[in-house]
C-alpha cells in the first residue's frame, strides 16, 4: 500500500510539473533578443508587482484589459529591449515570452511580452507586425 501511495504521488507531481527553458537562441526571436527594437502598434504596460511579489514582471500587451494595474498605454516607437525568450511548461500548456525592459515616463519597469506561440505554427509571426524588428526567413521558422 505505501508503494502504490508513492507512486501515485510521484505520477501527480509529474503531470503538474512546470518547467521553463531559454529558448533566446532560436533563429525566429534573433532579430528580437538581445537588442533595442521600438513597437509598431500602441501597446499597454500593466504592472503587478505589489509588496507581497515585487519581483514580477509588468505585462506589455496590445490589449487594453481595463484600468486594474493599468499603467498607461506606450506610443507607436516605444523602445523596448528584449534580453531573453523562454518557453514555459505547464502540464500540457506551452507557451514562449519574450523578457525585457522598457522605460515609461522616466520609470524602469521589468516586461513580459506573451509571443502567442501555442496558438498556433507561425503566430509569432505577429511579433513582426507589432515590433520593428526584421523577420527571420522562412527557412528557419522550426
């Protein structure tokens, strides 16, 4: 009965298992990480840190998601620096954001930038509509 208990426990723990990997390297984020690009489209900076989780990065997104944590909306040619992509897997979601920092009325904030890239094979194309930035080519999408 305690082998089954703890087997049991190991199978839960692995099915819930989160995992994060850099993933800066991959040819489709080259002409993004590692650099200054400014947006191509208005973009909104929401943070959340508090005093509870002051380490976690501000959300920049093209969504306006209402006034919550709202810190205002970054102009076309917003300068932006993306220093790491990384893939996170959680159970059976994946997802890629782009890590970086920005500068917003005189104030540093941490950034987070979701690639959409579980929505499907090439969503992140979008990334080349939304920053100014070269596309890799075609070739190398894999």
């Amino acid at each position: 009965m305690r082998a089954l208990f703890s087997a049991m426990l190991v199978m839960v723990g692995l099915t819930g298992c989160d995992t994060t990997r850099d993933v800066s390297a991959k040819p489709r984020y080259a002409t993004l990480v590692g650099r200054e690009v400014r947006t191509k489209v208005p973009m909104w900076l929401y943070d959340f840190n508090t005093p509870t989780a002051p380490q976690h990065p501000s959300l920049l997104t093209e969504k306006d998601s209402g006034d919550h944590r709202k810190v205002g909306q970054l102009p076309v040619g917003h300068q932006v620096r993306f220093n790491q992509a990384r893939r996170i897997r959680n159970g059976t979601s994946v997802n890629e954001d782009l890590i970086g920092v920005t500068v917003f009325k005189g104030q540093t904030y941490n950034i987070e930038y979701d690639t959409y890239a579980n929505l499907g094979e090439k969503a992140w194309l979008k990334l080349f509509v939304r920053f100014d930035a070269e596309r890799p080519p075609e070739k190398t999408y894999r």
